[in-house]
C-alpha cells in the first residue's frame, strides 16, 4: 500500500510536469516543428504558429506580397528564402533526392518542371485541397503544364508570351519602321527581320541581335515540339522547327548583323553593351521588360515593344508545388492559393512586370490604360494580353536543361569562333548530349 501511494503522489508530480513540458516543445526543425506532425495536419498545439518555409529565386517578387499574407493569416508565417535561379532548383533536386531537407512550398520553372513531375508521389495532389474549382481562374494552356494523369501537382505563376523588345530610334535612323504596329506589320517574318537586320548594320553599324543563339532559341520556341517527344525520346534530328531554327542562327551569324554576348556567362559585358546602344533588340516574355530596364538605364524612352515574327511562344514562366516533406499541406496551399490568386498576380504585375497567368485581369486598367515611360509611354501589357493567348505550349521533358545547357555553351563557342562550322559543330553537340544522357 505504501508503494501504492508513492507511486500516486509522484504522478502527482510528474504528469503535470509532462504535460508542461509537451505544451512547450522544442522544435524537431529551424523552420517547423515537423516531428510531432502527420501530413496535412497543422503540426500539433493549434495555438502555435505555423511557419512555412518558401523557396524562390531572385525576380519573382513573392518577397513583396508576403508580408501582407502573413499580416492577413495571424496563424501562418510564409518564411522566404531566396536563391539564385539555378541554385533554387539544384538545391531542391537534391532535398527530393535525399527525402529530407525540403521547403513547404517550392518554386519550379516551366523549363525544369518536367524532371520534377517525373516523380508525382513526391508532391502533393494539391486537388485534395480543392485546386479544381480553381481551374476556370487560369488559362487552359498553363494550367494543363502542371497536371500528371489526374494530380495537379502545382498552381500556375506568371507566364512568359514572347514579344521584341527594340531600340525605336535607331530602327528609325536606319530608315526602318519605328512604331510598334509597324514594326508588327513590316517585319513579319524571319527573312524580314534578317533584311532589317541588314540595314540597321549598314546605316548605324549597330547588331541587330545580341547573339545569333538568340535568334535560334525564339524560332526553336516556335514550334509544336522542342527536344522529346511524349515518350521522351530525342526528336532534334527529326523536328523541322529545330533545323530552321538552326538555319536562321547560321544565317544571322554569317550576316554579321549579330553579336557575340554572352548573357549567361558574360552578363556583364551584354549589359554595358545594350546600355551603350551596341545592341537593338531583345527577344524575350513578357518579363523581358525588367530586364531591358534593369540592363541598360541610360536607355530610357528609346525602347518600344513589338509581335515578334511568325506567331509567339512562352518563354519561362512557373509553378508553385508543395512537396510532400512538408507537414504543413493544408496551411501551405492556403498560401498558394492566396499568393497565385488574380488580385495578388496582378499585384505582382505592378511591382515587376511579370505577367499573370489569370487572364480575368487583363482587363485591369494596369494593362489597359498604364504607360511606361522607359518604354515612350507605351501600353505594354495591351500587347502582353494580346499575345499570351496565341502561346503554342511544349512539352520539354525531364531533360531538357541538360540538352539545352550542351548546346547553347557549344554554340556560344561557335557564335565567337569565327572558323567554325556551326551546323557541323550543332550536330556534334546532339551527340554529345544523347552521350551524356546514355550514361546519366
């Protein structure tokens, strides 16, 4: 009996203790106290708040709407963590790989999204939460990117519709169509554009393209198919887009109406040369416009926005997924749906100029009415609503980067060695890359 009633006053004792102890718990994580939590669940006390770690990279902008969710959710904290583009990606790869070390919410580019959805079970189907009756809210065409067989693995960001960016006055002192519906009518086509080229070299001595890749990757974006197929084999020998696309770089490059600017490994000799007015136009999306302003400040009123010849393409553009490492599911697609909901992409329209992927905005008085001053007064986001329902969408495949990043640092050495034969070098940089994936 006695042992009987030490036993009972040391409960006494300890079990409110326990209890204490358990209502202060540490941390199993800097971010979320991810081991006493099941998957979508709000990790245990509810009156804790959760913390969802965000990883995204420079540009995106989320870090200026952040504030106001967390200030609008008491309960929710998003914690940003911002990388470099590359970095964000090759960093998460390695956190999907290793099952552990993951953020709640992941940012992934359309150009690497592939080699992500290639494993479905490592993100969350963010239709248990109700994504479908989102869908009427986005275009068809980015929405569907994102979908493997019934899961929708990710919600749509910005969207990148090609469009050519150029310099107006020195198209006009070359004596070539300076307005941007001109530019549109007058320079329809490559061949067009090639012959402006011309001219603007003779009259001013300016490079029309900053490099003839340039050139290559907008026509290649062009087409209905880039490097897969759907079953992923390697189609560049038989897509007809690629050869013409290769046909104009050579075509540029031997033309002389093309520089050799390395935006990708030389970003800051590009830079000086489109800010001095060496260069004259971009082809780039619909974010293209931050970087002209970012690049070449001293050009302020000389640029002008224009179609780009032979119909556009989407260049970049991403998704929001929740992997499955977090424990925070539900809290974590409240957040995305707050982030990537018209009103805040239009926000976000405001602040960098990427451009929605909810076209219930376009009619926003922001792409309506707003006229730029780097850009003569012009109502860019007119153009960008106009061309961003015309996009032809490819599919790239989950190794796509890889072949991508072979021959553009090949061709990089092509477009600056004057000797060499690029169409010969071209298709020794395929094999190469049909190599490298043999034996990844």
């Amino acid at each position: 009996m006695k042992g009987t009633r030490y036993f009972k006053t040391l409960l006494l004792i300890v079990l409110p203790l326990m209890l204490v102890l358990s209502a202060c718990g540490g941390s199993g994580d800097s971010v979320n106290n991810r081991t006493d939590a099941s998957p979508g669940s709000t990790g245990g006390d509810s009156s804790k708040k959760v913390k969802l770690q965000m990883w995204f990279w420079q540009g995106a902008s989320f870090e200026k709407i952040i504030p106001e969710f967390n200030k609008l959710h008491p309960d929710i904290e998003i914690v940003p963590q911002i990388y470099k583009w590359e970095d964000a990606h090759k960093k998460l790869l390695t956190a999907m790989s290793a099952d552990s070390g993951g953020p709640d919410i992941a940012m992934i580019d359309i150009s690497q999204l592939d080699q992500f959805l290639k494993y479905p079970d490592k993100f969350y189907d963010l239709n248990e939460f109700g994504a479908s009756d989102l869908k009427d809210e986005y275009l068809e065409w980015k929405w569907n990117q994102s979908i493997v067989g019934d899961k929708q693995l990710g919600l749509p960001t910005d969207i990148g519709p090609m469009v050519l960016y150029y310099r107006a006055d020195l198209f006009e002192k070359a004596g070539l169509p300076s307005a941007p519906e001109d530019v549109s009518a007058k320079i329809s086509n490559w061949d067009e554009f090639l012959e402006a080229g011309r001219t603007l070299k003779e009259k001013t001595g300016v490079d029309m393209l900053s490099n003839p890749y340039e050139l290559y990757g907008a026509i290649r974006d062009q087409g209905d198919e880039l490097y897969f197929d759907k079953d992923d084999n390697m189609i560049i020998d038989q897509n007809p887009q690629i050869k013409k696309a290769l046909e104009y770089y050579i075509k540029a490059r031997d033309m002389g109406i093309a520089g050799t600017y390395d935006q990708k490994n030389a970003l800051q000799e590009y830079s000086a040369a489109l800010n001095s007015g060496k260069i004259a136009t971009y082809i780039s999306a619909a974010w293209g416009r931050g970087h002209v302003e970012t690049r070449a400040p001293d050009t302020k009123g000389n640029w002008r926005a224009a179609k780009i010849p032979e119909g556009t393409g989407n260049m970049g553009g991403s998704f929001l997924l929740i992997p499955k490492q977090s424990k925070y599911a539900e809290q974590a697609y409240e957040a995305i749906k707050w982030m990537l909901s018209p009103e805040q992409q239009l926000e976000v329209a405001k602040i960098s100029g990427n451009f929605p992927s909810t076209p219930s905005v376009y009619g926003d008085k922001t792409f309506t009415e707003q006229g730029f001053d780097f850009w003569g007064g012009q109502k860019l986001g007119v153009l960008f609503a106009e061309v961003s329902k015309d996009v032809k969408v490819q599919r790239k495949g989950p190794n796509y980067q890889t072949v991508e990043d072979i021959i553009n640092d090949g061709m990089q050495a092509v477009t600056v060695g004057k000797s060499e034969d690029p169409e010969k070098e071209f298709w020794e940089l395929v094999e190469k890359a049909k190599t490298k994936l043999k034996n990844k």
